[in-house]
C-alpha cells in the first residue's frame, strides 16, 4: 500500500497539469510551483579607476522554487500555508525559506498570516513594475536612497499580515512586524526595529489603483526611524496599457531617505505576444543636498511564446546628479550594477523566464 501511495505522488508530480502555474501533489493541501529567470548582461558601471567595470555576466534573477498548500478545516476555515526559497542558477546555490514563508487561517474574517512576507507597501510598486527581476528593476529608485541603494523594498520577518477577504473590488492589507530586519538568531524580537505596513486596492479588469503606506522603527537596523507613502495606478486600454507612480520617503535621522519620486511607464502589444515597454523613473534631490537626484530611462521587448514562456531584451540607463549614486541594476535582479557619485550606469540584456 505505501509503494501504491508513493507511486501516485511521483506521477502526480511528473504528468499533472500546472494549474496557475503549479503543480498538484496532493490536491490543494500540497501545490509546487515555481519560476527560472536567467539572462545575459552586458554591463558598465561608469566607476573610476580602478573599479572601472564594462563585463558581460549570466545573472540568476530571483528564481524561485515553492511549496504552497490549503487545508479546509471546514467550509468556513482553512489553513494556509507557504514555503519558498531562492534558487541561484548562476553559481548553483539557494538558501531554504529565504522568500515567503508562512503559515495562517483563511475565513470570512479575512486571511491572517504569520511568518515572512511582502510588506503591501512593496506590493503597491511590484504591481505597478513592467521590468521586475530584470535590469530594469523598478528597485534602482524606487525605495532607494542617492547613496546605499534599494532599502524600502522588503518582506516583513517575525510579521503578521491581515488580508481582507469581503468581495468586491477593494483589498485591505496590513502588516505587523516585531523585528522586521532580525539581525539576532534565536533570540527575543528586538521591538525597537519593529515595522508596521498596510496598502489598500481598488482593482477592475483595466484599472489598477493602490496606496500603501510603510514606518520603520530603525530601517535595516541601523538608518533609524523611516516612514513613506506610495500611490500607483495602472490602465489597461487593449494594446496599450501605461501607468503612474508616485513615493515620498521621510526620515529626521537619515537624511538621504527624505525625498520624492515620480515615475511613468507604458507597455504596447505589437503582436500576439508580443510588448514593446518602456519605463522612466525620476528621484528629487534628498534633503539638505542639492544636484542629489537621478533619473532611470529603460526600454525592453517581451515574447511570450506561451502560458509559462517568455523572452525578452532590455536596455537601462541611470543618471545620476554629482552627489547622487544611485545603482544601474538593483533590486531583483542577481547581479547588481553599482557606481559612483556623479556617473551614469547602464546595462544590456536577453533573459529566459519560464514559470512552471
């Protein structure tokens, strides 16, 4: 009988179709799903000598393998659960549970959550991004700062996350962290760098509205008290679909996360298939320091050869103001390209994503 069981898992896990992009193994209460993002970069980060680099790199970008499950307790409750870790394609490494990772109770109250996960702060500008993972990740500016890079992009650790769950076309999220950053093994949370995170969406089969609002007690452990706003929204025409965004950062005690971005982007089908996108961020002066802004223009054509398939090609340029170094390639994307003051970063690339 255990051979028989066991059996079945095996071809369940070989022959069953992918349902959103995972696989059954045991009904809902255990799905695995996951997605490769590899690509070819041609990068150069403009630094003086000697740091001076113009090199290609295979980048592994944000792949992921997860295992995701729901158990009904009954036809009003159910247990949900996640785990999911980052694979390193280009150097054949990972680290278990280093992504979402949870476990909770779904009902008519909502969803709550306990474990790591994405803030709905991050969410609000994820949803937004048409470049996410790539070279052209919305993460060189947005939640970034002029001089130690992308930082207001974060899961949540040690959190708790509620998600309306009453219909319609409005979600309400918010998030509790003890210690979000939990630089300590094995001990008790540090409350003193605890977080707090919520983001509320209006969402239609074209419109896309969201706004999120994040405060960090002692941000990544050691810039202190920082808190923004975020407001995005997405319009969806057929062929053409284009999208705005907008985030203030505020900090008395880290100057360089105090300041204002705007961004616009635009995605147009010329085939089945087939996107041209382009996507242009812009980030004001921060405070007390003038010629301290930037600006990231990038442009991509996407292939999606089928469900699970695509291919592209994408090209991002940062400029940066004398006193601004923002990074050419952050964010999701594996290999990061960093620069100096004053320089302009920019990066070539082709990719492979294929989510199964």
């Amino acid at each position: 009988m255990k051979k028989k069981i066991i059996s079945a898992v095996v071809c369940a896990a070989v022959v069953l179709p992918g349902v959103a992009n995972a696989y059954e193994i045991i009904g809902k209460k255990l799905e695995i799903y996951g997605k490769a993002h590899v690509s070819v970069d041609a990068s150069d980060n403009d630094r003086a000598r000697p740091n001076d680099q113009s090199d290609t790199s295979i980048s592994s970008n944000s792949t992921r393998l997860g295992f995701k499950g729901k158990h009904e307790i009954n036809d009003n409750l159910a247990l949900l659960y996640k785990i999911e870790q980052e694979i390193k394609f280009d150097e054949g490494s990972g680290t278990f549970a280093t992504r979402n990772a949870y476990v909770g109770m779904k009902g008519a109250f909502g969803t709550v959550l306990a474990g790591q996960h994405d803030t709905p702060f991050k969410d609000v500008g994820g949803k937004w991004g048409m470049f996410g993972d790539t070279i052209a990740d919305r993460r060189a500016i947005l939640g970034a700062s002029a001089t130690n890079g992308n930082k207001v992009n974060q899961r949540g650790k040690n959190s708790l996350l509620y998600i309306s769950n009453f219909g319609g076309p409005v979600e309400l999220r918010a998030m509790y962290s003890t210690d979000a950053k939990d630089s300590a093994s094995g001990g008790i949370d540090n409350n003193d760098n605890d977080m707090f995170s919520t983001s509320v969406v209006y969402k239609t089969k074209k419109l896309r509205i969201g706004a999120g609002y994040e405060d960090w007690e002692n941000l990544d452990g050691k810039y202190g008290q920082v808190d923004g706003w975020r407001v995005a929204g997405t319009y969806d025409f057929g062929k053409f679909k284009t999208g705005l965004i907008y985030e203030t950062l505020d900090s008395k005690v880290s100057p360089q996360f105090d300041r204002n971005v705007w961004g616009v982007n635009g995605a147009f089908k010329v085939a089945k298939g087939v996107s041209l996108k382009a996507q242009y961020l812009v980030a004001d002066d921060y405070e007390g320091v003038k010629n301290s802004g930037a600006n990231m223009a990038s442009i991509g054509i996407f292939n999606k050869l089928d469900k699970q398939t695509t291919i592209y090609a994408a090209y991002t340029r940062t400029d940066n103001d004398a006193n601004a170094r923002f990074q050419g390639v952050d964010g999701g994307h594996g290999d990061e390209v960093k620069t100096d003051l004053g320089k302009t970063p920019n990066a070539l690339s082709a990719g492979l994503v294929f989510k199964f």
